[in-house]
C-alpha cells in the first residue's frame, strides 16, 4: 500500500473511531482502501458503489438487481399475463439471462439437490442448447435438445429468488479484515461503538445511486423503513417502520402498463424511527384503521446530523 494512502486511510479511521465523522469520512475510508482490499469481496464491492458517481453497469450489487429484476419481468410477461413461454419457439434473449442468473444465485447444494449438478455445468449446457440472435435480442433451442435438459430449464423457469447482497455483519467483518491486511491501526471496540454511524453513512452514500440493467432498464437505490405491521393493527410495543434498508426501486413491463417494483438491497441493522428525524415522517389517511396513519417520506436528499438523518 502507497504510503500516502495509509497515511489518509489512517486518517479516516482516526476520525471515524472519534465518533465526530460524517459520510464523507466512511466514503473516503473506502475509497484510500478500495486498490488494497484484495480477497475481500464484499469490502471491494462497498468501495466500487461510492466510488462510481454515474450509473453502475457492473459489479455484484448489479448483478443481483438485474437478476431480481429479468426474474419479476419474466413472472410478469409469462406468468401473470397466463401466457406460458414457449421455449419451442423464438423468445427474447433476456430469459436465457434470468436461467443464468436462477442458476448463479442458487447454492452448489441446492443445484445438486434439484439437478444433480453444478453451476458451472449448468451455466455450460444453457450456452449449449440455447442460440441467441444478439442482433435481434432473441433466442431458440438448437435441434435435439434431450428432454432431461428441457425439465431443467422448466425447472429454473419456475424459480424466482434472491437475496441481499450483503449484510451489515459481513460489511463491518470486511472493514475490520481490510484494515488489517494493510495495517491500519484501529481499536474494535472503538469502531464497533460508532457501528451505527458508520452503517448509516453507507446507506446514505448508496441512497439515490442509479444502476444500468439488462435492455436498458434503469434501477434507483432509495433508503426506507422495511415497514411490518399486523392484519389486526400494530402489536404493543411494535416498529412498524421496522429496520432502515436500501431497497432497489425499478420499473417493470411496457411503457405506460408497467408497475414499479422494490427489492432490498442492504439492510443497516438500524431500526427506521430511531434513526429518522421526525420532520421525515408524514401524516396520512390510512384506508384501514389497522393500517399506519403515517408514512416515511426519504425519497429526496438527506443528510446525516449527530447519527439522524434529515432532509437537506
């Protein structure tokens, strides 16, 4: 590592571990330890989102929005609209990318559970048997496609799945792992006591990030309340505002008959009403008596005051 900057780096954990740091601060930790992250996935994949300010079109965090999204586009034009895809036919290129991605998000026990078989011999025989027309964005089976690979292919039609892509746990592992490896020093208890502030200065540097997806859809990172609440009204003692996440917000199907869609993305660990000023909260006219008179209200730009959010 350059020596400038660890110097920087060890800057910024001097900062964070005072307690006295905003978003700028965990951002530029990030950012001097992204090129020395190594093994660490997870750690490299935080720094590439602060460190992209247009639209990202490649990366794990990515990678599993498209894959979330072709999975509700496919249950959209196939599933909901009762019109089966026809595999024996021509059918757009974009399915043959949601069978890889079923494939690629599924454990190697699960893969050998359902096909008897791996990703990568799975991900080798789509290629094999399906033909795609780049030009045209469409596909078709080759000749002779044996019927125990047509089941398989039903099989992970059928599927549609994800998770997050990673934890707030795994984050801090990661940062903790990283200054380490490069020998930054750190106290753990002095960063595991600024935990939350820093958690929450990376939801608040990936709110309002965009991502480039498959045909040129466009995905928006919005940080909100995981919202839970029961059929019968709240129980005592309850948050339905729940835990504050960074959901991926994307709109699906054709112009003017699509519907938008979320997915979560990263969730901080931070309760939503703890770290929430109350001017971001809004009265409103429930439809039910059992449903909450008021919404959060964060899609717009925030700031980070003494570990609260706030409107700018």
């Amino acid at each position: 590592m350059k020596a400038i900057e660890k110097i920087k780096a060890q800057k910024a954990v001097d900062k964070i571990q005072s307690g006295d740091f905003d978003e700028g601060d965990v951002e530029m930790l990030f950012l001097r330890l992204r090129a020395y992250a190594g093994e660490h996935k997870i750690f490299r994949e935080a720094a590439d989102f602060v460190a992209h300010n247009d639209a990202r079109d490649r990366g794990l965090t990515n990678s599993v929005l498209d894959a979330f999204f072709l999975g509700i586009r496919f249950v959209n034009d196939y599933v909901i609209t009762k019109a089966p895809l026809d595999i024996s036919k021509e059918f757009p290129s974009y399915v043959k990318k949601h069978l890889k991605y079923q494939i690629i998000g599924r454990s190697a026990e699960s893969l050998k559970s359902a096909h008897n078989s791996s990703a990568q011999k799975l991900l080798s025989m789509i290629d094999n048997i399906i033909k795609e027309d780049s030009r045209n964005k469409t596909c078709i089976l080759k000749p002779g496609v044996s019927n125990s690979k047509l089941k398989i292919v039903q099989a992970l039609l059928s599927y549609v799945g994800g998770t997050q892509v990673f934890t707030s746990e795994q984050l801090m592992a990661d940062i903790f792992k990283v200054l380490e490896k490069n020998d930054i020093k750190f106290s753990k208890d002095a960063m595991v006591n600024n935990q939350p502030k820093i958690l929450l200065s990376f939801g608040l540097l990936l709110h309002m990030t965009e991502f480039k997806l498959t045909d040129g859809l466009l995905a928006k990172c919005i940080l909100g309340g995981d919202i839970e609440w029961e059929p019968n009204g709240p129980a005592p003692g309850s948050n339905i505002f729940g835990e504050l996440s960074v959901f991926g917000e994307c709109t699906v199907g054709a112009e003017g008959q699509g519907f938008t869609t979320s997915y979560n993305v990263f969730g901080t660990g931070l309760m939503a009403s703890e770290v929430c000023a109350e001017v971001l909260f809004e009265a409103i006219q429930p439809q039910s008596p059992d449903l909450p008179d008021r919404r959060l209200n964060l899609e717009r730009p925030l700031q980070m005051i003494d570990g609260v959010l706030f409107p700018i």
